[in-house]
C-alpha cells in the first residue's frame, strides 16, 4: 500500500480500536506527514471530527496548503470536501469510494485533483463497519431517517 | 435585530474580545437555541473552529438536522457550507455577505434555503476587522498569497 494510505489506513484501525468510526486521514507536505487523524464522532462525542477534519485540525495553522495532499481511506463527504476546497488543497488522494461516493464531483468541479486507490482492505474495513453499525455510519454522514 | 442573530452577533463580539475573529453562530431548533459559538482560529489555534463549525461541535450530536435553522454573522465559507449540505440542514440566515460572498450559491444549489439579514451592525464589525487584520483573514478563508 502507499506509504501515506497507510499510515490514513493506521489511523483508521486506531479509531475502531477506540470503537470509533474506521475513517483515517493524513496530511501531506513535501513527503512528510504534517497532520494525521481520525474519526472521533463517537470518542469525543463531536459530529464535525470526521476524519480529515481532525487531520486538518492536528496539522494546526498551516497557512498555506498549495503544496499540500490530503490523504483519506474513504472518499470525503462535504463537509471535508468543503474544507480542501476553501483552504485550496490541490490533491485528494482516497482509499476508496465504494462504500460512500461522497463529494468527488464537488472536489472536482472545484479544480481538485481526485485519485481513488480503490484498496480492497480500506473497501473491506469499512464495509465490515456499516454492516455492523449502519444507524452510527448513518449518523455520521447526516443519513438518518 | 432578529433574536437568533442577535445571539450569533454577541458570539462574535465575544470572539473579538477574546482577541479572535468576529464571526458567530448559533443552531436553532423548536425556537431555541441547542448550540452556539465563535471562530476559535485564534483562541485554540485551530483552523477548523469557523464559527458554524464551532457552533455545530458545541451542539453535540444533533442526529436530525432536518427541523434546525443555522444562524451566522456572515454568509459561511464552504467548509461551514460543506457541513451545513451534508448534515442536512435546510436553513441557513447570515448577518451579511458584503465583506465574504461564501458559498451561497453551492448552498442554494444543494436546497438550501438562504436568508441574507443585511445588518449593518454585522457588516461594519467584519469591515472593520478585516481592515484591523487583513492577514488574518486571509489566513482563516486559505486565501494567504
């Protein structure tokens, strides 16, 4: 796997250890991992600390983020979309959008370059995950009936 | 003023005094108020704490967003737009666009309805700071050159 998915990947697993939500992200500047985090909905009982919410927020005041990569096991919804795009993050780089299609038309539309690793063990994690939490993923992304 | 912004304005009086950026919400549900805040950029030195975002943290974990209005000093960026789509609130009144036109137009394009209040009170006090801290500002919407 990509060095950078990873280490997302790795945040990930830490999070469904925590019995969080298994989403990890990192931020990536000149080949270095300047802020990483994961999905903390359930850990911190906080609704905005999607996964690459908490990333941006652990990476602190970066000012400029023209050379930056975010790196994300799942494809961004829009809230963290919202963010690459307001903050002018060039290149969004996923572990897969199967289990959620998210906000790729957005990122895009907005001059986002968007790659999908499509990796079956990111697409297997989290599939396990909204079988066995559907109301919580459903929660997460603002789904509930 | 209208009640509810006049909530969302004392919030971003009470960021400025703080010496942070003067920009406030609150999150409104059966006439009342169920979350409020401010931009924390500089009070935690976190680039994530826009005022909504804030605001919508401090709510807690809301689930149904369907029956809740989102109040804010002015019009929200997209990461705040962002949050605003994807948890499904179907509401939002802003103090004023004058000093940031935001991302109306994403927010209208994905059914949500937009109330612009035009408030002097609102507009002088971000004029008024973005002259103070034009930096700053820039920093907070990733528009640093």
């Amino acid at each position: 796997m990509d060095r950078f998915m990873g280490e997302a990947a790795r945040e990930a697993r830490a999070s469904l250890a925590e019995g969080g939500i298994p989403i990890g992200a990192v931020l990536v500047r000149d080949g270095a991992v300047i802020g990483r985090g994961h999905n903390r909905r359930v850990q911190e009982d906080d609704p905005i600390l999607h996964a690459e919410i908490d990333c941006l927020r652990n990476a602190g005041r970066v000012g400029r983020y023209g050379d930056c990569v975010l790196y994300s096991t799942l494809m961004p919804c829009y809230l963290c979309a919202g963010a690459v795009v307001q903050f002018g993050i060039p290149r969004v780089v996923v572990g897969e959008s199967a289990n959620f299609a998210g906000a790729r038309d957005f990122l895009e539309e907005h001059g986002v370059e968007v790659v999908d690793l499509d990796l079956l063990a990111c697409r297997e994690m989290m599939h396990r995950f909204i079988l066995d939490r559907p109301t919580l993923w459903d929660e997460d992304i603002g789904a509930l009936e």
